[in-house]
C-alpha cells in the first residue's frame, strides 16, 4: 500500500468520465441549492431539522412512490363503494405492517447492514423517520377505510360498539391511536426540544403498537390468524436481538475479572468535559467510531453517543508496576500491543449544551478538583467504516468539538505513513473554534501527535480561531502548524489542496451544520476528470 506520491498519479485521475459529474449533481448534491445539515433553527432548544440530500431525497421518493402505486392501483370503476374500502383496508393495513419491519432494523445501533453496505447510521436514521410516517399514514386510512363501512351499516354506535367490546377492533385502534401520539411526538420542533423525554415516551408507544399489532393479527376471525402475523413476530424477534446484543455487548466492554469501567471527567474551558472511559479489557477501537456513554451519577438511564477523540492502549505491568523483563516484549514487533495482558482507554471531549451533557459538565465543575472519577459504562465501537489509508491525500476539517472525529485518524495514519502500510503522504487538519482556550481540549493528545517521527512530513495543521480575546495569541509555531484570526474561506482552502493533490483525495468535515455545508459545497465544485475527490461528513441527525 505503501506507494509513493508520484506514483499515485494514476489514482489521482478519474477513470470514468460520468463520475465526477454523478458526485457532484447527485451523490454529493443537497436536496435544494446548498442547505444540508444546517438546520432550520428557530430557538437555542429546538429546530425545524434538516433537509435531506439528493441522492437521499431521490431514494425516499422511490420508497414513497412504490408505496402509493402498491396502496392505489385499484379497479377504480368498481361501482361497489364498500368493496373498494374494504380493497384499500387491506392493502392499506398489509403495507403499514411491512414497513415496520425495515423500521425495526433501521433503528438499531447493531444493524448489520451497516457494516455490510458501509452506510452510516445517519443515512439508516432519516430512513427510519420516513418510514415511521409512512406507516402511520397507512395505519391511519386502514382504520378509517374500516371506520367508513362500518358507520355505513350501522352508523357511530356500531364504530364504537366493536371498539369497546371486540379485541379486534380494539387493538387496532388502540394501535393507531399510539402511531398517531408517536407521529405527533416525532415532529422536529417538539424532538428537539425535549429529546431525552421524546426517546423514552417514542419507545413506550412503539411497544405499545406492536403488541397491539400483534392482538390484531391473532384475534382475527382467520384461522391461524391474519397473514401479517409472523411478521409481527419477525418484528418482536428483531426487536429483542438487538436490544439483546446491547445489552451483552456493554457487560462485555465494561466488565471482566480485572474490574469494572470507570471514568475520568475533567471540566475543560469553554463548557467542555474531556472524558477518559478506563476500559477493564483491550478493546480494538478503529478511527472515525463513536460510542455511546452512561454515567450512573449523572444521568443512569440516559446514553448518548459521542465521537472519539483518542485510543491508549496500557499493558498491565505499567498498570501493577511489575517489571518488564517479565514479559517477553524483545519478541514483539515495535507499536505491537499485547492484547491480553493489556488494557484500553477510549477519550472523548463533549461539548456543554441542554439536558445530559450540560449536567455531566456541573457536575464535574462542582467537585472543584481538576478532575472526578465516575462509574460509567461504554457501548460501542460503532461505525468506523470509512477508511483512509488508500487515500493519497487527506483532507480533515473539524469545528469545535468536531476535532473528536477527525484527531481519532491522525496517529494511526502517521503510524502507517512511518511503517510503509498505508498510501497517505499528506494530511491537512482545519479546526475552526471560538477562542484559543479549546486548545487546552485536546493539547495532550495533539502534543503526542505533534511529537511522532515523520509527522513534519506528512501531516499540516490549520487553526482558526473566530473570535480571539488577544489577537496577540495566533501565533503561528512553524510552516506545519498554523493560526488565523477569523474563518476560513473553505473553497479557497480545497482548491488550493487541489493543486497540490497527491493521489487520490478524501475530504472530511465534521462539525455545525453550517460548516459541513460549506465543505460538501467546495467539495463538488473541485470535481473533475482530472481529480479524485471522495467526501465523507460525520453526523448524527435526530
């Protein structure tokens, strides 16, 4: 893998003449103009969320459309008014019932097709919006082509008559009336707003309409039941396995006859807490991943989750103070870790905003001490599936506390760069922030990144600070690492990566909304038959 960089010229040109022209009006387009993930905000709390992408928007009007033709494709000259309700019931109910299923595994964390297909869970978790309010909507004309005849034979004392005295009919409603309080519940404004509540009450209702479903489907007049009934069951089995490996692979991350996880919560500037999760096992963490964290003083029912910033690997004779020639490290390989006789600490900074982040922050700023240790539990890795090691050139912007995700990749890349097994030969870090103070987030990993031989080499580093207290502060320490007043002209930046572009080229953004929109729109100017630019943004809409 190891090529050098006037080798990769081969790479650095697009072999298809449509794919640079794809990327730029399709896969990397917004739905409309530039807007992304910039949300549409109207207070601190709440937003009207976010629109999606083309390639996103196209895929969801295959869904919808398919749904519509499947529920509407009827005899429509059927003089028989009650015989095409009932046709619509049917089919309505049935395609409700179907997507659920997708529903179910687009939820999960430990949706396999993740990793199969290398779709992020922000992709699956638009689509499982969609589909929840398909669903509704289908549930919702099933009962009321089922209402419509009903009335008509015996008017509103035989609607409510069924409901109140049939199981049938009651757990049908009753399971519309939970998709209908879930389809309310899940507008934007009120989600964001008051998330931590929505989670909880979206998950009770969900139970709720499945076990009705499920009611439903068996106390048909069929026999066996409805045909959507093992599908119900498909449903619940889903449902309990992935809750299942949730919860099995939590006691395997945080447990082990060395110890529970603890964390370490330091109060940073700028209304950040740096976490340390002292793991009590060796746990393999790739760059780019993201774990979800709960602390049992804080918040024991909440967990949230959070990029990481920074892996450490400790053999346990540091840990014990045991001498090293009792171990046989003259027969490992230079950076090999023991994995058995080793522990891993996984870091991460989080940002102070509402609700749990902002209690965890007091809460380690009211202990006065630099630092408080917590029980706390980690669940994860996830995702980590977009690799940058065949990429000539790599191009990492971060914003705030975005500099998480992309300071996860720059040990492992300048590692590889040193040892000859990845084809990187430059990397470009743009971190934007508010003031000089968020330094102090990632200073001691970022001075042990600083110190790595070959880093001069291959790695460059660009630092905006926006709204300096001193100006006398941006001071540039070398030619590889750089400070500026104010932000950036993103297009400026890439193009000028561009022009110096070895091999092929990724480009990365993770932070505001506002910023990734900014680098997805520079990313599809620069595309052309003479380059290789790949984009990857790092997000979680919810």
């Amino acid at each position: 893998m190891a090529v050098p960089a006037e080798a990769q010229e081969y790479w650095k040109r697009a072999q298809s003449n449509w794919m640079p022209w794809l990327k730029r009006n399709i896969i990397y387009a917004p739905f409309w103009k530039k807007r992304h993930n910039r949300e549409f905000r109207f207070s601190k709390a709440g937003h009207m969320g976010v629109l999606p992408s083309r390639v996103h928007s196209i895929i969801l009007f295959i869904w919808l459309a398919s749904n519509f033709v499947y529920m509407f494709v009827l005899n429509w000259r059927n003089a028989n008014v009650f015989s095409f309700a009932a046709e619509v019931r049917g089919r309505s109910g049935t395609l409700s019932v179907v997507n659920m299923v997708p529903l179910i595994i687009f939820a999960g964390r430990n949706n396999p097709l993740i990793s199969w297909l290398k779709i992020s869970f922000d992709t699956y978790n638009l689509l499982h919006r969609w589909m929840g309010r398909l669903s509704v909507i289908e549930a919702v004309i099933h009962t009321i082509a089922w209402m419509y005849v009903r009335h008509a034979d015996g008017g509103w004392e035989a609607v409510t008559s069924r409901i109140f005295h049939k199981a049938f009919e009651a757990s049908g409603m009753l399971g519309t009336v939970a998709l209908v309080f879930i389809l309310i519940l899940s507008l934007s404004p009120i989600r964001h707003a008051f998330y931590e509540t929505f989670l909880n009450v979206h998950i009770i209702l969900a139970l709720i309409t499945f076990v009705c479903t499920y009611i439903h489907c068996v106390a048909s007049v069929h026999p066996g039941g409805l045909p959507q009934l093992p599908w119900m069951m498909a449903i619940f089995v889903l449902w309990f396995a992935e809750r299942l490996a949730r919860v099995l692979r939590t006691a395997y991350m945080n447990w082990s006859d060395r110890g529970l996880t603890e964390a370490v919560c330091e109060p940073m500037p700028g209304d950040c807490t740096r976490v340390t999760m002292h793991l009590p096992r060796y746990v393999d963490v790739k760059p780019g991943t993201h774990c979800y964290l709960r602390f049992a003083k804080v918040s024991p029912w909440e967990c949230h989750p959070f990029s990481v910033a920074w892996v450490d690997h400790i053999p346990i004779h540091d840990k014990l103070g045991l001498n090293n020639s009792d171990f046989d490290e003259e027969k490992q390989p230079m950076n090999a870790v023991d994995r058995k006789n080793s522990t891993t600490s996984v870091s991460f900074v989080i940002g102070a905003h509402t609700g749990f982040t902002r209690k965890l922050y007091d809460t380690a700023r009211a202990s006065g001490a630099p630092a408080i240790t917590l029980r706390a539990a980690l669940e994860g890795p996830y995702a980590g599936h977009h690799e940058l090691d065949s990429y000539g050139h790599a191009v990492l912007f971060a914003g705030a506390t975005g500099i998480t995700h992309q300071l996860s990749y720059l040990k492992p890349l300048i590692e590889g760069y040193n040892a000859g097994t990845v084809a990187t030969r430059r990397i470009t870090l743009v971190w934007i922030v508010r003031d000089y103070e968020a330094l102090e987030w990632v200073r001691p990993w970022m001075d042990t990144v600083l110190r790595m031989p070959g880093r001069r080499d291959i790695l460059r580093i660009q630092l905006f600070v926006t709204r300096p207290k001193n100006p006398r502060e941006i001071v540039s320490a070398s030619s590889t690492v750089q400070m500026f007043p104010g932000r950036p002209s993103v297009a400026t930046l890439l193009c000028k990566e561009v022009e110096e572009q070895k091999g092929a080229m990724c480009v990365t953004v993770c932070g505001p909304g506002a910023l990734a929109d900014d680098v997805r729109h520079a990313v599809r100017q620069v595309q052309d038959e003479d380059t290789v630019v790949d984009f990857v943004e790092e997000s979680f809409t919810w």
